[in-house]
C-alpha cells in the first residue's frame, strides 16, 4: 500500500521507527529463495562462505550452493530454469573461498582484530533483531489469545454454534502462541555463544595478525562468514577460458577485481 503523507512517531507503537526500518532490512537481507533478487540471504550451514554473495556475470542471476564429497560447489540455474539450456557456470567452492578470503583479509587487516570483533557483535546484533521480532509478534498472539478467552467466556453456552466458533477461534490463536515460542527457543538454541573473556584476550592478543584469527579455533564457520559480509556486499562472477573471474563489489560502494 502506498500512501501520500507519512506522520512518523505520531503515536506511540512497540518500537521506534528507526527500529521499525533496521528490522526490514534484517528482514530483507534474510530472505532466502524468494523475494527481492538482491537480498543476500541470511548465513546458512556448509563450510562455504560465500553462499548468498555470489552473482553470475552471464546472465545476473544469483548462483547456489551444493555440497557433495569432501566440498562444495557454486553453480548457476538460470539458464537451465528460464531458457532450458545449460548451466551458466559451475566451479569448486574451496579455492575460490580461499581466494576471496586472502582478498578480505588484506582488505581488514588495517582494523586489526577491532574489525573482527564488531563483526562478531554485528553478528549478535542481527540475532537480537530477530529475536526482538518474534517477541512482538508474541506479543501480539497472547493477546489475541487472551481477547479469544474472553470472547468464549462471555458467549452463552446455550448457543452452541457461536460457542464452538468461538473455541475453534481461542485454540488456533493458542497454537499461534506456541508456534511463536518454539521459534524463540529454536533461535535461541542458534544463538552462537558469546566470546568468554579468555577467548576474546586471546584475540585480542593476535594484534594485528588477522590472519592468525582468520583460523582461530575461536573463529567458527559462520563467524568467517559473517566477517566476509562485513566487507563485501556482493561477488559477480564470469569464466572466461577456463579462468574464474571475480569482481568484488565491497561494502562502501568500492570495486576491485
């Protein structure tokens, strides 16, 4: 819905409406699959960083991950999809990961470990944003869970067809809410732990060796990916003669290839 005139914070609501647009965009950039072709996709399991950040330079779509053996692979659908042709381009994930790696690397590597540890706490801030969702829209449903009770409660028994409405109402606004709170326990059980204070003096012991943090056993999977969007916002690709061309696309609106 599109409207002509926009009032902000005239009323008071759950949330600000700055937190109202940070939270859309968390949103947007979590869509997997579907919506906007450029949201990136919230970070997945597999040992390949770059899911979600890759564009193919053919034909500009976004390309998949598949994982099978000992590594994964990137490769492009679209043209198989939409034009009944072959794949686009299809390549080993784990030399490519290692390339871009090096690249964000040297690009961070001025930050220091500060660079690494806001991307950690970025990382926990995306969680709390989800997190935050959910609990409004609980929120929400124990309220229409309550209104429902209340609703069946004021009914006369007398009147069954209305009653039995009105508790077929109550127990699927009840599911609502236990729906709701199994994603909240699920998002907590994802919920990366917090550096101790031990693992953080360590990294911050590293100085300046990115590197050295990069493989740190403190440095998870998810976390290297997290770091990896930190800093790029997008990676197109081509195959020109065998050869993997790549050009990253870094956050800031920066090019390099």
């Amino acid at each position: 819905m599109e409207l002509d005139v926009l009032l902000k914070d005239q009323h008071a609501g759950y949330i600000t409406w700055s937190e109202f647009e940070r939270n859309q965009q968390v949103i947007a950039n979590n869509a997997t699959g579907k919506g906007s072709a450029t949201a990136r996709g919230a970070v997945r399991r597999g040992g390949l960083s770059l899911a979600g950040l890759l564009r193919c330079g053919h034909c500009g779509r976004k390309m998949y991950v598949a994982y099978g053996g000992k590594a994964g692979r990137y490769h492009c659908e679209g043209a198989p999809v939409n034009h009944g042709t072959k794949r686009c381009i299809l390549f080993g994930g784990l030399h490519v990961d290692q390339a871009v790696g090096a690249a964000v690397l040297g690009a961070l590597k001025p930050l220091g470990i500060d660079g690494a540890t806001k991307a950690l706490e970025a990382q926990a801030s995306e969680t709390s944003a989800a997190q935050r969702q959910l609990e409004l829209a609980l929120q929400r449903a124990r309220y229409e869970a309550a209104h429902a009770r209340q609703q069946y409660d004021a009914v006369d028994p007398a009147n069954r067809l209305v009653a039995g409405e009105l508790e077929r109402r109550w127990n699927k606004a009840l599911e609502a809410v236990h729906q709701i709170d199994g994603e909240i326990a699920a998002l907590e059980a994802r919920r990366p732990s917090p550096l101790g204070e031990k693992e953080r003096d360590q990294l911050m012991r590293l100085g300046a060796d990115l590197d050295l943090a990069w493989s740190h056993p403190a440095a998870t999977s998810a976390t290297r990916k997290r770091i990896v969007r930190a800093a790029l916002s997008e990676i197109v690709v081509r195959i020109e003669g065998g050869v993997i061309e790549m050009v990253l696309h870094w956050q800031g609106g920066i090019t390099r290839h």
